[in-house]
C-alpha cells in the first residue's frame, strides 16, 4: 500500500494530479495497485478496465502487470465490445490487436 498526493477541489467533488485553473488543496490518499487488490480480493481476470488516470497514466499499467499478464480474451471480445460501444454512440479512435489475445481500444463520445 501506498499514497498519492492530489489537489482537491473546494467542495472535495475532484481529485487530481492535473494542475487547475481553480484553487486545489494537497491531500494524501491511499492507494493499493492492482497486483496486490485482485489477489487479495479474489479477482482472476479482468474483461473490461476503465481508469481515470487524472495524471497518473503512467504509474497505474506499472502497477497492474502481473494483473493484466493473467488477464486472457480472445478476439471475439473485442470485436463485441466495439459493437457496444458504437452501439452507445461512441466513436472508435483506435483499436490495435496488441497479442493474439489482447487488444488496445480508444474510444470516445462527444455530445
């Protein structure tokens, strides 16, 4: 376990490492990687991972390696998520077959 310092915003509704336009207070959270929560938690794979990052892009893959290496869907998977998707009215700004089992998708949504 470990912390992240963050500014938070004045009524506590946001957190970030992302300097602001509006006043931020520093506060201290903890924090636990993926590696150690799903062990811990009972969680064998991940289908679908969704992170709001607020800067950190970087720190959270490097906390989930062994999580994501344990993590297997096949191509099918992908093709079904991106059919959900559009079918939100999301746009696909990249999909890349990284490994015969794996796969990077952007994805976006501009109302």
């Amino acid at each position: 376990m470990g912390t992240a310092s963050l500014g938070v915003d004045a009524h506590g509704l946001m957190a970030s490492s992302i300097t602001q336009a509006w006043p931020l207070e520093n506060s201290t959270f903890p924090v636990v990687t993926l590696d150690r929560y799903t062990p811990a938690n009972g969680i064998k794979a991940i289908a679908f991972l969704e992170i709001d990052t607020e800067g950190m892009a970087l720190e959270v893959p490097d906390g989930a390696g062994d999580t994501l290496k344990r993590t297997r869907r096949g191509p099918a998977l992908h093709r079904g998520s991106i059919e959900r998707l559009e079918a939100a009215g999301f746009t696909i700004d990249g999909a890349e077959q990284t490994g015969p089992l794996a796969a990077l998708l952007c994805a976006s949504r501009r109302d």
